[in-house]
C-alpha cells in the first residue's frame, strides 16, 4: 500500500457502508414482521428466528405477498457476506496502523466466556 493516507480509510468506509446496510436490512425484516405481531430478541438469533417463520409456508400470520418481499430481504442479508468476509481480510490486516490503545478486532466467544 502506498503512504497516501486515502487507500487506508477506504476499507474502513466501505465496512462501515455494508454494516449499516446489514442493520437496514435488518430493521426492514423487523419491522415489516412487527405489522403482523410477529417479533423476535435482539441479535442475531432473533433474525434468524423471523426468517425461519418466512420460510415456514404453513404459518398463516404472514400474507404470501409480505413473506416474499420480507423472504427477498433475507436473502439480500445473507448474499453479501462473502464481500464482507473478504474485505475483512483487508480490513483487519489495516489494524496495525491504528495509534496505540485503539482495540477495533471483533469480539470472540473467548473474550466473552474469559
């Protein structure tokens, strides 16, 4: 990478514009579901609850016409993931660069459970 200070912001702005498109996505299923008093907790256990409900033809609480477009929702959620996992390769690689103190690695079941 060269020492132009651009190329090393542009993998933290393009992460930063997947997940606020994720959390979109997200909220949309939410609340699309939510006007048929179908919700689920936070996180993303709770997502995965709401699309297993769209993916379930027999439960009658969801209109076909809302359990396709909220069923296109989820599959936009699930597609991108691939770009996200490749970029993240770069973005962490980025980490190094960081001043000292700042601690932008995602939190693993270890840091967690201790």
């Amino acid at each position: 990478m060269s020492d132009n200070p651009l190329p090393k912001k542009s993998p933290h702005r393009t992460r930063h514009l997947f997940i606020r498109q994720q959390t979109a996505v997200i909220n949309a299923i939410r609340a699309h579901l939510a006007e048929f008093g179908i919700v689920a907790p936070v996180g993303r256990n709770g997502v995965e609850q709401l699309l297993g409900v769209v993916a379930d033809s027999g439960d009658k609480r969801l209109p076909d016409v809302a359990r396709a477009c909220v069923a296109a929702l989820g599959a936009q959620l699930r597609t991108p993931s691939g770009y996200r996992t490749g970029l993240d390769v770069i973005y962490w690689a980025e980490i190094p660069d960081f001043p000292p103190g700042v601690n932008l690695r995602p939190l693993t079941n270890l840091d967690m459970h201790g």
